[in-house]
C-alpha cells in the first residue's frame, strides 16, 4: 500500500474530526432526549451525568496512564 501524502493525510484527518463531531452532535440529541422523555428531575439527571464522568475519567486514567 503506498503512502499518504500530506495532503491526504491532512484531509482523512479533516474528515475523521467531522465524523466524530458528528457522532457527538448525535449522542448529544439522544441523550436530550432521553432526559425529556424520562420525567426524571434534572437533579437526579447531574447526578446520573456526574457518575458517568467520574468512571469515563477513571477508565480514561487506566488505559493512558495505567492507574
């Protein structure tokens, strides 16, 4: 397989951060509206919220830092 120039490179990398963005702009809209269509009060949606950063945070720490 022959190797990407700059250029190439430079655009899969453009096309792979819109991708994600655009993965992230999705999750975002499902996420809303889970939360509207639950009734659960916003407090207990932080809460909810909170707790999954807290374990995406520590997961992030094992896997790049080994902790």
């Amino acid at each position: 397989m022959p190797k990407l120039t700059a250029k190439q490179k430079l655009e899969l990398g453009t096309r792979y951060n819109e991708y994600i963005n655009d993965q992230a702009g999705m999750l975002n809209n499902k996420i809303i509206a889970l939360v509207s269509e639950s009734k659960i009060p916003l407090i207990q949606v932080m809460l909810v919220l909170e707790l999954l950063l807290e374990n995406c945070k520590r997961q992030c720490f094992q896997k790049y830092l080994g902790k």
